[in-house]
C-alpha cells in the first residue's frame, strides 16, 4: 500500500470508522470516571485521561500491529473481531464497574485503566484495517479521538437516533475480520488462487454476524417488553 493513495485513504476512512463505532463504550467511561469532579476540573481529567489512554492505545496498536505478522495470529485475530462485531449489536452498555472519582488525578487513573481493559477490541480492529501500516494507526487515532472526546456525546445521540449506523460499522468490522482472515499466509495461496470464495467467505461473515446481531437485539427488546408487561400479583 503506497503512501497518500486511494487504497491508503480508504484504509484510513475504515479506521476512523471503526474508531467511532467502537468509541461509544470508551465516552461512557470518561463520562463516568469524571462525573464526581467540580465542572472546572472535569475537562482536565478527561483531556489528561484521554491523552493517556490515546498513548497507551498507539503503543498497544503498533505491537499487535507486529504480532499479526507472526502465523497464525492473523487468522486468530480476525476471528476474535467477528465476535467484537457481533458484541457491536448485541452488548447490553453496562458500565456500572466504572468507578467515579472525585480528584482529578484518581480520576485520570481510572480513565486509563477503563479505557485499556475496553479498548482491546479496538485495538485489534485497527490493527487488522492499518494492514501493517504504523502511520495509518497513528493518524488514524489522531483524527478520531479529537471526534470522540469533543464530540461523544452527540455520537452516542447520534447512534440511538439511527440504530442502522451500529449495523454498519458492525458490516465494517465484519468485513475487516473475514479479509483478516484471508490475508493468513497459511491461506492466503488458497485464496489467491480462488478469489471467488475470497468474497463468498467474507460475504458470509458479514452476513452471519449482521444478522445474530440482529437476532440479539430483537431477543434483548422482546425481553425488556416482556419485564415491562410484567407486574407483581395482588393479593
């Protein structure tokens, strides 16, 4: 993949987007680590906790980035992210293990490890799509974390007003996860030489995890209607 070429801005437009589509989890954290604070201090925690996990992040990128080099991982990493785009639909949002803070750098503390123990799924999923370019990861994070802190808000208002944007970026991580797989040295001859199957395998991911996705949040509402039609007896 050649510098600045459509290939590369594709690759990078894919990387912002699952950025975003994954960063709805880490906004909440922020939120909820920060909420103790005084309102004046509020904004330095989040800058300061979102710098950190932004550094902690890059560096946790660039060395899965490595790893997917060694066999084998490849194919287990794109595995792993059919099941992160299947959790995209059909995690529940509990955050309720999020401790709030009321200082700031306790606060910051917090943000950090929240934010390292949640942020594996985007780790992966931007290693898989930066195809082994370091710069693509880097600008990547550059241009969608300014979005995320300054903006999450109204992306995560964004995403209960159109639930459709969560079935994209879960075709996007889908599709990210099955051409992970077929880029597996061990397959990719395989797959070179059919690459009819190439597009039938990934086609199939994507519409195998769109469609448990679906099922999920059909299964979760029918669920939450069921508790709400429910009322204790009267005796």
């Amino acid at each position: 993949m050649e510098l600045f070429s459509a290939t590369f801005f594709l690759a990078l437009i894919n990387i912002v987007f699952i950025d975003l589509i994954l960063a709805g989890d880490n906004a909440i954290v922020i939120g909820m680590a920060a909420r103790k604070l005084p309102h004046s201090v509020q904004k330095k925690a989040i800058i300061y906790g979102t710098a950190g996990a932004v550094t902690l992040r890059i560096l946790a990128t660039v060395v899965v980035v490595w790893l997917l080099g060694i066999p084998w991982l490849l194919a287990v990493g794109g595995l792993l992210l059919i099941f992160i785009a299947y959790k995209v639909l059909a995690d529940d949002g509990n955050h309720d293990s999020v401790e709030a803070k009321d200082k700031l750098w306790p606060a910051v503390r917090t943000i950090i490890i929240a934010d390292a123990a949640m942020g594996l799924d985007n780790v992966i999923a931007v290693a898989g799509a930066a195809q082994q370019h370091i710069i693509l990861v880097v600008i990547g994070l550059l241009i969608s974390v300014p979005i995320v802190v300054w903006g999450s808000t109204l992306f995560i208002k964004l995403l209960d007003k159109f639930p459709w944007i969560a079935y994209i970026g879960s075709a996007v991580l889908a599709y990210t996860a099955g051409n992970m797989i077929t880029e597996e040295p061990h397959f990719l001859p395989f797959f070179e030489d059919n690459p009819v199957l190439r597009y039938l395998l990934i086609s199939v991911v994507i519409i195998g995890v769109v469609l448990a996705g679906f099922l999920k949040k059909k299964r979760q509402m029918q669920t939450e209607e069921d508790k709400g039609h429910t009322h204790p007896a009267t005796h």
